[in-house]
C-alpha cells in the first residue's frame, strides 16, 4: 500500500486533498502535516479510515533544520515515501512599499525553502521506485497581482522549481506536477480578497479532485507542466 505526505493538511485544499486521497484504494498510509493540532484531528475526523493508517504530525514547516529528521522517521515508520503533496501556504498581502522584510521572509519561508527542503528530503526515499510529487502554486504566480508581491513571487518560484525538477528528477521514475488554482475558497483566499463571497467560487474539493487524478498510477502525460485549475464562468455572470 502506498504512502501519501500532504502538507497544509489542517484546511482548505490540503484538508480536501487529504479526505479525497483517504477514498483512494492504493493508499494505505496517510501522513498529514500542520502546524494545527485540532485542524488536523478535525480533517482525520473527515476522512475514510477503513483500512486506513493516519498518522497526524503537528509540525511547522519553517523550521527547516527539523525536517530530514521528520521525514526520515515517516520512511522507516511506513516503508516507504510514494507521494507527496506540498499544499502548505502562506499570505500576508501587501504592497511593495507596504511589505516587511519579515512578511517577505515568512512567506519564501513557508512557501519555497520548506517545499524544496521537504521534497529534497523525501526524494531520498522516493528515488528507488516510481513516486510523485505535487506542488500547489497559484495563477498568482503566472499573472500580475499589484499588492499581493511576496505571494506573487513565491507561487511563481513553485512554479519553475516544479519544472526544473521535473527534469532532475526523471531519471528516478519521480513524476512532477504543478497545478495553480485560480480563486478558491479557501482561509489563505479570504486574507487576499476579504470581501469575496466564498459561495461564488470554486471549493477545495474541487481542486482536490484534479489533485487525486493527477496521482492515479494511470496519469503519465501531464507531468513537467503547471496546470491552471479554474472554476468556468457560470451562466449569466
């Protein structure tokens, strides 16, 4: 049975990737991280348990010197690494001239150094049997967001960080995937777009449905590209 890592795993997109993951027969073993402790019990609460080992790990991505310990302990608890899936993300928008040097730290922190320190880690594990890996990056990344520059700037990092180690990676059989939801309703959206109303966007289970497609062992062609996931305009909007 194979191993699935999801990060961000206490809400929005991670938590629904986490229950759809749950539903896949090939996945024995669930490994949720967050640095909430009740967000992540509550999204155990959610998922399908049958036959199912979960394993919670409260742990904050930032402290990057603590992560090859993390992940080592996951591989010889499991046996194996076979997915994971950096959904963990953090915003705090601001204006270039409005932007702290802390906001720009925290915010490469969490969303670039800690999702290339993870991957590098699990990699080491990952590279003796066909894995993948999925980055959650934004269309944020690939368009112009005036007053959102430090988030901006790191989901374009995730984005060409996908692609180069979709190629460094290859030789392993590790496969790489990119998606950049567009707006989805989710706790970091409403930090970026307060006066949104969630109801009229896409919903986390959305994208966590292309997020399971994606790791289906039958998915080989969409591998080395970023794959914008956005809700279609509804009728008579």
């Amino acid at each position: 049975m194979k191993t699935c890592i999801i990060t961000g795993a206490s809400q929005g997109i991670g938590r629904a990737a986490a229950i759809r993951m749950s539903r896949d027969p090939e996945v024995g073993n669930l490994v949720l991280i967050a640095r909430s402790e009740d967000g992540l019990a509550a999204t155990r609460d959610a998922m399908e348990s049958d036959g199912k080992r979960i394993e919670l790990v409260a742990f904050d991505l930032a402290d990057l010197d603590a992560v090859p310990a993390m992940v080592k302990r996951v591989n010889e608890e499991f046996g194996s690494i076979d997915m994971l899936l950096n959904i963990a993300g953090y915003a705090e928008p601001a204006a270039l001239l409005d932007t702290t040097t802390e906001n720009i730290m925290t915010t490469f922190q969490v969303n670039v150094f800690a999702l290339i320190v993870l991957t590098r880690e699990c990699v080491k594990y990952m590279r003796h049997s066909a894995s993948k890996i999925l980055n959650v990056a934004s269309t944020a990344g690939v368009t112009s967001r005036p007053g959102w520059l430090a988030y901006a700037a790191s989901k374009a990092a995730v984005v060409s960080i996908s692609n180069t180690l979709t190629d460094e990676l290859a030789e392993y059989g590790i496969k790489v995937y990119s998606i950049s939801p567009g707006r989805c309703a989710t706790e970091l959206r409403r930090k970026l777009a307060p006066e949104e109303d969630p109801s009229t966007i896409m919903q986390p289970e959305d994208v966590a449905e292309v997020i399971a497609t994606l790791m289906r062992d039958d998915e080989t062609c969409l591998d080395g590209q970023n794959l914008i996931v956005r809700q279609a305009p509804k009728a008579g909007r």
